[in-house]
C-alpha cells in the first residue's frame, strides 16, 4: 500500500518554493545512499580480492587515505613521494598512510625479486609512463609474486568527456618517459575534465596558456584514462612481455582491479 507522500495529491499542500527545497533534498538523499552502497559494493571486491592473492611481505604504493585491506597476517610498507604533512593536506585529512618514501614512477628504492605482492590503486592514471611503472612493479616481485593494479574506469569519473588513451600512446610514452604528451595530458584536463568538475568551460583560446601554466605548476592529474577494456589492453601487453598471467579481472562501481602474477 502507498504512503500517503508517494500520491501526486499529497503534494497539492506544498508552494513550489517549498517543493523545490524538498525535491533537491530527495536527490541528495538518493545520491548519497547510491555512493554508500557503491563504497560498500567497492570494500567487498577489495577485500575478496585481498583474502584470495595477497600473503607475504609487500608495498603498497600512493595509498593516501584510503590504503587497500590486506589480510591480518601479511605485511605491508606504504611509500609515497610526498610525506605525511604533505599527503594530509592533499587529502584535508590527518587520516592518511605513508611509511616512507617510493617514487610509485620507478620503485628505484625497492631491490628487484624481493617481494611477495606490490599494490597500486588509483595511482597508475597519475603517472607519466604507465608501462614502464608497471614492469618496474613486477621486477620487484618474487617468481610467483602478485601485482594488484586498480584504476578509476574513465567512463564512471570526471574523464569520461576526454579521449581514451590508446596502447600506442602508452608505448611512446615508455620511450620518452612521458615527456612528449605531458602537454597533451594538461590540455585535455582543460578541455574536458575541467568543465564536468566546475561547470565552467573554458574559451579555446585559455585552454593552452592554463595547460602550460598548470604543467608549470606540478598540477596533479590524471595523465591518462581508459575506459576497462582499454585498461585491460596495456596489462596484457606488459603481462606478454614480462611471462606473467593475469590471475583476476574484476570491476566495481567506478573502478577495476587487475591481479598479474610473475612467472
């Protein structure tokens, strides 16, 4: 049986001022439950992924304030390039964790084959050369050793305007270690993704000179994007190349998770 407040009559009461207030209320309400349910949707996948690869000692790369779950009797280091001031102002929170300093880019810190699993979640869109971060991962890894790889799904965030990145695009920027599209990266984020996060879009003639002037600037972003079959088409490759197999493919809500396990 209805409620009396789920008939059209029972909003014959209301002026439309007060209609609107409730309405843009409702929305909220229905917004925040659907991001509680997608968090909690997120840490079941996480933790199931966790209980079934992760065991040993590792390192979990850029986990800011939302560090993955691992299982009571595994280990984990936290290295990130900025320290703990520095990852809680980024944040706006005291709630961040960092043991010490990996550049997530080289892991030039960590001695090869010394790993049982590395993790990096939502830090490979970040960084410049993708393919060269993601084989400088697995050589840290033991024979048998896990790299957990999750990424935001373009399709579900602020980049789904912008051009998905393509494998050739990754390649090049092994090569160069991403100097020859850093612009691009920064023009793009003006030119898609700031209109989706500020309502604001910017003339044709602005977007250039704030790309520089944000490059300049060190502005974080995400340097690419992909959608999850793009995604799964770069750890393939690196999985062919370097004789591992990829173990898992899961996705939830916004993002999607990779296991590869070395050979």
């Amino acid at each position: 049986m209805n409620r009396p407040e789920e008939t059209a009559g029972f909003w014959d009461q209301f002026d439309k001022q007060d209609l609107m207030q409730r309405c843009a209320s409702l929305h909220q309400q229905r917004r925040e439950a659907a991001e509680a349910k997608g968090g909690e949707e997120i840490a079941i996948v996480r933790r199931t992924v966790a209980h079934m690869f992760i065991q040993g000692n590792g390192i979990e790369v850029g986990a800011g304030s939302r560090p993955f779950p691992i299982p009571p009797d595994a280990t984990c280091f936290y290295g990130d390039v900025r320290d703990h001031d520095q990852l809680a102002k980024y944040f706006s929170t005291e709630a961040v964790t960092v043991s010490g300093r990996i550049d997530a880019q080289t892991l030039d810190t960590i001695p090869l084959d010394s790993l049982d699993f590395v993790i990096s979640a939502h830090v490979i869109e970040h960084l410049y050369d993708p393919v060269g971060a993601m084989k400088a991962a697995i050589w840290r890894l033991k024979p048998d050793g896990v790299f957990l790889l999750v990424v935001p799904d373009m399709t579900q965030t602020w980049d789904r305007r912008r051009p998905a990145t393509p494998l050739e695009h990754v390649l090049a920027d092994e090569i160069d270690g991403g100097e020859g599209s850093r612009l691009q990266a920064y023009i793009e984020h003006c030119r898609y993704v700031h209109p989706e996060m500020t309502g604001e879009t910017l003339a044709e003639a602005d977007i250039d000179r704030l790309a520089r002037q944000n490059m300049r600037d060190g502005m974080d972003l995400h340097v690419h994007a992909w959608p999850e079959a793009g995604f799964f088409e770069m750890v393939d490759h690196v999985a062919r190349a370097m004789d591992c197999r990829i173990e898992a493919r899961l996705s939830a809500v916004n993002e999607n998770l990779y296991v590869v396990r070395r050979g």
